[in-house]
C-alpha cells in the first residue's frame, strides 16, 4: 500500500488530481458563511500551489529515486491536510446551523445539547493533533478546548442576534422573570398571581418598553453613556490637543 502511494509512475499524478478535486470543492463552498474555521483562504490555497508544483517538478526532473519518493510523500501530505479541512467542514455546518437555530429561540434546551453535540465533534477533530503534544491528558484537552471555544461561539452568537433584533429587550425580561415564577414552587400560587399581573401590567405600556429597550441597548453598546449621554462627545474633546 505504502509502495502504490509513494512511487510508481502514475502516483505524482493520482495526487495530483486528488488536490484539484480538494480545491475545487474549496472553491465551490467558499461563499458558505457556515465555514467559518474550516474555510481556505486565498493565500493558503496559493502557498499551497507553489508547494505543490515544486515537489511536482522535483519528481518529474532527473533526480535520485529517494528524492522522486520524497517528493510524492510531500504531495501525500498536502493532500492529507486538505482532506482533513474538508472533514471539519463538513462537521462545522451542523454547528453553525445549531448555533443560528439557538439564536432565534434560546428558551430551547435542545438547541443547547445539539451545540455541545455538534460543537464537540468539530473541535474534537480541529485540535486532535495538539492535544497529543499538549503535555496533559489529551481527552482533558479536547473536553477543554472545545468548552471555552463553544462558549465563546454562543456569547458571538448572541452578540450578532443584537444587530438583527432586539435581543436583549423588556419583553426578554418579562419572559425571564415570568418562567422562573413558574418554576419556582416554593412561592404560594396567590403571590404568583399577583406577580403575574404586575409583569404584564409593567410591560404592557408602550412608553415604558421603549424606555427600557433604550436602557438595554445602551447598557450593552456604551455603557458609559447611561448616566451621562454626553459622555462620548465629552471624551472626544478631552482626547484633543
């Protein structure tokens, strides 16, 4: 086997056609904002060329038959990496998919197990190879790793739901608290009542929610201009000579 992929007439050639094939479905999914990690970009893909064309001519000239070998093992590896980034990208579309679906409703704890789940394998297989020379337990690295990368995909996620909607609002609020009243058993079901009344009666007014929407948005986009609106403008004339 290892005889039919390193030497032989035809091998620099079968791998050759394998990279155009990698490539090609590179570039056909290169506009897919689902491939955010795994995707190539224009400057590897060229690297990637000029590496490969200079193995590609050291086997075709008249060199030594260990070089020629060398050289097709080259290709071999080239190849390896690509199929592997093809791999990950195909694990990285049902994460990202998860990921937009939790977005549009995060009261949904399915939507969380199918993150972890997704999230899990596609980070797993991202940094298999640093986890064996990472100097600890590579199980603990992956568990680890792929922790703090979903979480801070999900805290992205979010973030880009305050562009397209209001995410964090009154109505946000009003749910909240409204869900944790009903799950919390130890309170008697008249003082439920009369907090559910008084939640709706406070978001039911239009001038309030507007208010509070305000709040909101500038609490997360400048926090620093809650209590003093002018505290941009004033910060600019402070920065000026």
């Amino acid at each position: 086997m290892w005889q039919f992929l390193v030497s032989g007439d035809s091998s620099a050639y079968v791998e050759l056609v394998i990279l155009v094939l990698l490539l090609a479905y590179f570039f056909l999914h290169r506009a897919d904002p689902r491939h955010q990690v795994s995707r190539v970009s224009v400057i590897r893909v060229v690297l990637i060329v000029l590496v490969y064309l200079y193995l590609l001519l050291n086997w075709s000239s008249n060199i030594a038959p260990v070089v020629r070998h060398t050289s097709v093992f080259g290709m071999l590896l080239i190849n390896l990496h690509l199929l592997s980034l093809v791999i990950q990208s195909r694990l990285e579309r049902p994460y990202r998919d998860a990921l937009t679906a939790y977005c549009q409703n995060v009261t949904n704890q399915q939507f969380l197990d199918r993150i972890w789940r997704t999230g899990k394998r596609f980070y797993y297989l991202r940094f298999f190879v640093q986890s064996l020379f990472s100097g600890i337990f590579p199980f603990k690295f992956l568990h680890d790793m792929a922790a703090g990368r979903i979480r801070d995909d999900v805290q992205g996620q979010i973030r880009d739901c305050l562009g397209e909607r209001q995410f964090i609002s009154l109505d946000g609020i009003a749910a909240f608290l409204q869900g944790h009243l009903a799950a919390d058993d130890t309170l008697p079901v008249d003082f439920k009542d009369v907090m559910t009344q008084a939640i709706d009666g406070f978001v039911s007014h239009p001038w309030i929610e507007t208010q509070v929407n305000e709040y909101l948005r500038t609490a997360v986009e400048a926090p620093e201009n809650i209590h003093n609106p002018d505290w941009s403008r004033m910060w600019e004339k402070a920065q000026k000579p």
